[in-house]
C-alpha cells in the first residue's frame, strides 16, 4: 500500500485534516501534506477529498488457492544448554489443542548440534513428529542463520501455524522467518484458538493493556505467533509415547551467516530469574517510597522468595528492571505470587495472573487485583506486612 498527494490537485480545503484519526495530516502553505510515520494507510483521507487529490493504493486481494497446501501445527523448540526450554513444553500443551481442532499433527521443531536427541521427550510431551535439523553450524544460536534453516524447512514441508516462546531468543529471530516467509506474526500473545472457519485467532494485549486485541492472518500462510512464557499450561508427561522424527539436511546456503558467535553472556552478576521461582513476592506504589521497598525484601528474605515489582516501582528506579512483573516485563507462574500495595492493571495481570495461587494485599477493597487474587487482604499493607514478616519468622524458628 502507498499514499500520496497530488499537489497540483490540492485545493487545501482541509476535509482529508479533520477526517483523518491519527492527526497524520498537515496543511503547511496551504496544501495537504501526509506524515507516513504517522499515517496508518487507512484510507479515509482519499474517500473524503473532493477532487482526488490523494492518491491511496488499496491492498490487493489476498490469493487464497494456495493457503489449502499448507498443513499442521509447528512448535518451535527452544534448546537452552541444560536442555530444552520450559516455554516449549507449555506450547506444546498449546499447540496440541490446536492441532486437535485442525484434526492435524503437531510438530516440534528442534534446531542445533544434538537437536534429534530431544525427540523422545517431545513425543512424551505431546508432539507427533519432531523436525530436527542436527548441525554443527547451528551449534549456538545466531538469529541469522536459524532463520535461514526455519525458512527453508517451512517452505519445505508448509505448516499452516507456527508458535514459538516470546523469549529473547524467539523475539529475536521468528521475526525474520515471518518476513522472510511474507506471512503475518502477532508477538506476545496470551492465547490462541482456532476459529469457526479453522483460522488461527492471536490474542494479546493492545494499546497498553487497555484493549485485548484478536488478530487474524486470512491471507497468508503459515500463521505465526509468539507466546510469553509461563502463560500456556504443559501437558502432562506420557511415558513411552512415541512419533515420527525427521531428521533434514538443508543445502550449505540455507544455513549460511556472516555472523559470528564471539561470547554468550548468561545471565549478569546479581539479577535474579524471577521469571523460573516458585514463591514471588511483588511491591507495588502503594508503598509510597522507595525505601520503604525494603519491607518486601524483607519478606521475601524470609519466605526465601523472588522479588518482584510493578512497572511503576521500576520506573522510578526502586529496583531494577529484571525484577518487573508484566506486559513490558516478566511473565511469572509460581506456586504463590504475592502482591503488596498493587492495584492491579492489566498490563501486570497479564504478567502473574497464571500464578497457581495468588495473595493480594491493598488497602482498596475495590482494586482490581483482588478479582484474580485466590486470598485477599484488605488493610495497611505498613500494618499487615511486618505483622507477615513477625510471624513467618516465628514459624521458622518454632
């Protein structure tokens, strides 16, 4: 699509100003001029302006003969090097959902040196067929050259759906693929479904947390999405359950890169992973102050918890941003989330709502937070935290 002015056609009446929703039009010496940074190509400038004077290109009709040759459910497996990533055991319990509403199979694709040894616990994890591509060239990840491979084993065997972990890891490389691939990708999703007509319906929060948008990709194939970790649930392991692997080899040029790895940093010195704890203890700015912070550290020292924050709390520098819990941070599922003087906007809901059980504490029975907490306390969180801290001590001790 493309927009444009004519200038020689302009009258400067200013209908296409003030029909315009994102204010991308302005009229400087009395003619239209359109801000394309701005402008979202919908087209209601070109439909209002009296004397055509906008040039708009409407999106061709998509071509959907082809989209019938593409088949099954892709997961793409993330390998870490202690072995695979947890997200993709949570896709897998996604994505056979999926599949089964498709009646199709369910693949888990695993990339790297060794990838094919990870097929049997894949199979007891869900999948049917496991697509491995085993080489010493994809040995550490580079999002170059494992872009390069998905690609061509997508173009190869044509899936119709394509998920993988909204990880950095993911973030950084199924992008390409999607582009590469000319098919849509809706990041971040907080759940997927198959619709009336078998489309793939992509579900994430939008403008901010304040709108959960539902997103479609009708015209292209495959449909790809990337899902935050710790939102979708893993099946439960089946022993001995087995399926088909295939094992590929693509040509030299389908993982050919100009990258190379010099050094992998794991994880900095002193940030802890919150995102893998199984008691989280969260503050919020209903604390007041930063120093007052130090009271859920306390708490969280004492239950042996990870310390967690709301955006606003990290925003104003109280703690640092590897402890945010939300939409912009980390998606938490620990076996107790507590959360302390948080009101409970969606963007951090969407973060640790999936925690299995979840104790809320604020002073405002109506805040937002209590509708997904399993126990609330209503009450001064400088009154019932120390009071906390008193008596886990006590239990410690006794």
């Amino acid at each position: 699509m493309s927009i444009k002015v004519i200038k020689e056609r302009c009258t400067g009446c200013g209908l296409c100003v003030h029909e315009c929703p994102v204010e991308a039009i302005h009229m400087p010496g009395g003619k239209a001029e359109i801000d394309l940074e701005t402008c979202i190509l919908c087209g209601a400038c070109a439909r209002v302006c009296p004397v055509d004077a906008i040039d708009f290109e409407k999106p061709k009709v998509c071509d959907r003969s082809s989209l019938s040759e593409h088949r099954g459910v892709w997961v793409y497996c993330e390998r870490r090097d202690r072995g695979l990533h947890r997200v993709s055991f949570e896709l897998l319990g996604c994505g056979r959902g999926l599949a089964d509403a498709l009646g199709c199979e369910l693949s888990a694709v695993v990339l790297g040196q060794g990838a094919s040894k990870f097929a049997n616990e894949l199979y007891e994890h869900g999948a049917d067929k496991v697509y491995a591509i085993d080489s010493t060239k994809l040995a550490a990840f580079h999002d170059d050259a494992y872009a390069k491979a998905l690609e061509w084993l997508a173009l190869e065997h044509k899936p119709e759906i394509v998920i993988a972990g909204a990880t950095a890891q993911g973030r950084s490389f199924i992008p390409r693929v999607a582009a590469r691939l000319e098919t849509g990708l809706t990041a971040d999703c907080t759940e997927l479904a198959i619709d009336e007509n078998g489309n793939l319906a992509q579900i994430r929060p939008a403008f901010g947390g304040n709108i959960m948008a539902r997103i479609m990709c009708t015209c292209a194939r495959p449909q790809m999405a990337t899902v935050r970790p710790h939102v979708m649930k893993a099946l439960p392991r089946v022993p001995g359950r087995r399926g088909e692997l295939v094992k590929e080899r693509p040509p030299a040029k389908a993982l050919a890169s100009d990258i190379e790895i010099v050094k992998t940093v794991v994880e900095l010195a002193g940030e802890q992973n919150i995102a893998d704890a199984e008691l989280v203890v969260s503050g919020g700015r209903g604390l007041g102050k930063p120093e007052n912070f130090n009271l859920i550290e306390e708490l969280a020292e004492v239950l042996g918890a990870a310390v967690g924050a709301s955006r606003t709390v990290v925003d104003e520098g109280w703690i640092s941003y590897p402890h945010q819990v939300g939409q912009t941070g980390r998606t938490v599922c620990p076996k107790l989330y507590i959360a302390i003087g948080i009101s409970g906007a969606i963007q951090h809901l969407v973060g640790m709502q999936t925690s299995e059980k979840i104790l809320a504490i604020n002073s405002d029975p109506d805040a937002p937070i209590f509708r997904v907490a399993d126990y609330g306390l209503v009450g001064d969180l400088f009154e019932v935290v120390p009071k906390l801290i008193e008596e886990f001590r006590r239990l410690k001790t006794s």
